[in-house]
C-alpha cells in the first residue's frame, strides 16, 4: 500500500466479510423453513431470521463501502487520510450498533418497516456515522487539492445516501404514506445513488487493473451519473402501482423503470471494453474478474431481471411473489456485493501477503459463488413463476401453493449451500493471511515534456 492510513480498510473489509457469512447463516435458516417443519419455530421463526438476514445485506454491504472508500481515497487523492481515529470510532460505533440492532431483531424490537427496521436510537447513531464518515474523506480530499472524477461520483454518491436516509428517520401512521416514503430511501439507495458508489469503484478498478484511460472511463461516469437521475429517480414509481397511490404513476414507473437498465448496460459495456484493451494483463487477474463479473451480473440481475417483472401489466402478478426474491438475490449480489469483493481483492496483496495473482481458494470461491448465486436465481425463478400461476390465476391458497412448489426450494438449499462454500472460501482466504501494513511507495510515471505542456 502507498499510505499508512490505508490500512484502516483492512478492519471494515475484516468486519464486512464476518457479517457476510452470518448474513448467509440467517438466509439459509430461512429457505428451510420452507421445506418443513421447523424446530426453531418458537425460537427463530421466520419473520426473524428475514428480518436479520436482509438487515445484514445493508449493513455488511454498507461496511465494504466504507472500507473500499478509505483504500480508494487515499490512493487517489495521494494523501493519507485525514483521521485514522475517527475512522476507527466510525466502525466501533457501526459495529456495536450493528450487534444491539440484531440482538434487538431476536426479541421483536424494530419498526416493522421492511429493510427500515432499525429503531429510532440506532437509525441516530447511523446518522452519526456517515457523517464522521462523510466528514473525514471530505477533508482528505480537501487537504490533498486533488479531486479525480472517480473521486467525485463515489462522494456523490455517498453523500446522496446519507441524505436518502433521513426520510427512514420518520415514523407515519398511516401505511400507505410510510410505504410511499420508505421507497425514497430503498429504491433510491440500490436503483440510484448506490449505482454511482459501484460506477466510482469500478472505474477506479479498471482503470487500474486494465490500463484503460482515465479520461474515457470518467466519460462513462458522467453518462451513468446522467441515467440515473434521468432513470433511477422517476423509477421509484414502479414501487407505487398497488399502494394506493394515483394511477398515473403506472406509465411514469413502467416507462422510467425501462430505461434503468441503460446505465448497468453502459457499465457492463465499459467494463467489457476496458478487460479487451487490457487483454488481462494486470497481475491481480482475480480482482479484475470480480470487477467485470460485477458488471455482467449487474445487468443480468438489476437490469434484465428487474425489466422482466417491473412493467406493470406483469407486475400485477409478479408483485410480493419470489419472482421479486428472484430479481432482489440476483441484483444485489451483482450490483453491491461483487463490487465490494472486488475491491477486497485489489487491496488484499497490499495489505497481507496473498499472492497478487489470486489463490486456488480466491478462483474457486468466484466460481462457486457465480454458480451458487446462478442457481438461487433460477430457482426463485421457477419457484415464483409456480406461484404466479398457483395464486394468482388457479385461485389456490398461500400455504396450498407453498406446498406444490416445495420441490423448488430443495433447488434453492441446494444452489445456496454451493454458494455458501463459495463464501466460506472467501472468508477463509481473507483471514489466513495475516495483515502486514507495509508502505510501499510506487514509482510515479515519468512526464514528457510534451505532457507536461499539455
């Protein structure tokens, strides 16, 4: 690493991965709850171990953001930060907040708000964090007087979904208002603002693992920053159809949520551009896989997946059905945690003593976990489409139906178990090596006169 200060990134992505295996525990005792009777009925039903697992989604991702942040600022803005010990009060403060909020799921404490569940003392200590958080990489790059592009759609993008938060800070009695509001903060965050936070790290990826140009990777952010205000924020109306608000919103949301998937097309394109001009040549073979493989699966998972279910002529069928956990499993493991993984591996060699190339356990864990995830997206697939059809056109019950499609979720535990070895692979590469903080200062490239001019 090239700064000292970089090594505050190990601790979040240390404390990002636990949470991304206990995330996979709570996830796993949920899909076998449909396969029969459940032991732990009265000790971990199911609306807990949800609860648990999607909160542990936000927060895990959410810390991977942060540690990527505190390994990318620096390196760009060639400066240390400026406070490693705000930054380790950040994560002690994010991480006993993150214990209490679970331990507080186990005993039915939460507001019931799905994704939202948090109660008002935590969501206070969350502002809180991204606020140190948000404080300390903007005076690092203010005493630095350096401020790439890259830089700049990451800090947009996380300071947009701090702001997005204070809408879940707010409690409605009436359900339709607080369903209304809750998809400014939801949608906003994973169809918006947190696609700018992917478009900052993943050109901040390639153009280090593949050599592409800065200046034509900065041209593609600003047309994903531009598809995502155009398309990201009127379609959140895809989310209003059948809660009661006015018809209108019908066309805005099927017409916008179309065009959502340009800017995942224009990611995958750039990152497929930059990977055939770099012909894999950078060493870290492995990251620049996790990086491109975010791409593709971004646009398989967020965006031909969400457009397949989203219009709202299929949506009136496929709303609240697992054809939702199909699109959901898919574009975020795609989207957020591959691009989180990708920045681990990057970092990793500087940070340890892996070997910059990847490990046997690093290649198998991208491949089981691609294949895992691929699985589970099927089997959702299947296992919804049964449904639409059980529920909503032959008229059948809810637990009737479950029963018919049973065979689908022994398709899922099987796909999940794959992919849980994948990430256990992970998890064990990341913790076999331990962390050697090492500065290691890199030759700058050596500027021609004719560059210099310019």
């Amino acid at each position: 690493m090239r700064y000292k200060s970089q090594a505050v990134a190990y601790w979040y992505f240390a404390v990002a991965v636990a949470l991304f295996g206990l995330q996979l525990v709570f996830g796993l005792l949920s899909a076998a709850k449909y396969l029969g009777p459940d032991p732990l009925l009265y000790i971990l039903p199911f609306d807990v171990t949800k609860v648990i697992h999607t909160n542990l989604l936000i927060v895990w991702v959410l810390t991977g953001f942060m540690g990527a942040t505190y390994w990318m600022v620096p390196d760009e803005s060639r400066t240390e930060l400026h406070s490693t010990r705000l930054a380790y009060i950040q994560l002690a403060l994010w991480v006993v907040m993150g214990v209490t909020a679970i331990i507080g799921y186990l005993f039915r404490w939460g507001t019931g708000n799905k994704l939202l569940e948090q109660p008002l003392p935590h969501k206070i200590v969350i502002v809180i964090v991204m606020l140190m958080f948000l404080y300390n990489v903007g005076m690092t790059i203010r005493k630095s007087g350096r401020f790439t592009i890259s830089e700049g759609v990451l800090l947009l993008g996380l300071a947009s979904a701090a702001v997005l938060y204070l809408p879940a800070l707010l409690h409605y009695e009436n359900y339709t208002v607080s369903i209304f509001y809750r998809w400014w903060t939801i949608h906003l965050w994973v169809e918006g603002v947190w696609e700018m936070i992917q478009g900052g790290f993943l050109a901040y990826l390639l153009i280090r693992l593949s050599g592409a140009d800065r200046e034509v990777m900065e041209k593609w952010l600003y047309v994903i920053v531009g598809l995502v205000f155009i398309a990201g924020i009127l379609g959140t109306a895809h989310h209003y159809y059948w809660v009661g608000v006015p018809s209108y919103w019908l066309p805005i949301g099927g017409f916008f949520s179309a065009l959502e998937p340009l800017a995942l097309i224009g990611m995958a394109a750039y990152a497929y551009a930059a990977m055939r001009r770099s012909g894999l040549a950078h060493p870290n073979k492995l990251a620049l896989h996790w990086t491109v493989g975010s791409a593709v699966f971004t646009l398989f998972g967020a965006g031909l997946l969400g457009l397949a279910h989203t219009w709202p002529n299929v949506n009136k069928w496929t709303h609240g059905t697992l054809i939702t956990a199909m699109h959901g499993h898919a574009a975020f493991y795609g989207a957020y945690a591959m691009i989180v993984m990708a920045m681990i591996t990057y970092a990793m060699p500087a940070l340890t003593r892996r070997p910059e190339g990847g490990t046997t356990l690093g290649w198998c864990s991208f491949w089981l976990q691609l294949a895992g995830m691929f699985g589970m997206t099927l089997s959702f697939a299947t296992a919804g489409m049964g449904q639409v059809y059980l529920e909503r056109i032959m008229g059948l019950g809810y637990l009737d139906a479950q029963l018919k499609i049973q065979v689908h979720f022994l398709m899922l535990v099987a796909t999940a178990s794959l992919f849980t070895v994948g990430v256990i692979l992970f998890i064990v590469d990341f913790f076999r090596y331990a962390p050697v903080f090492e500065v290691r200062q890199e030759p700058q490239p050596r500027v021609t006169p004719a560059r210099a001019a310019a």
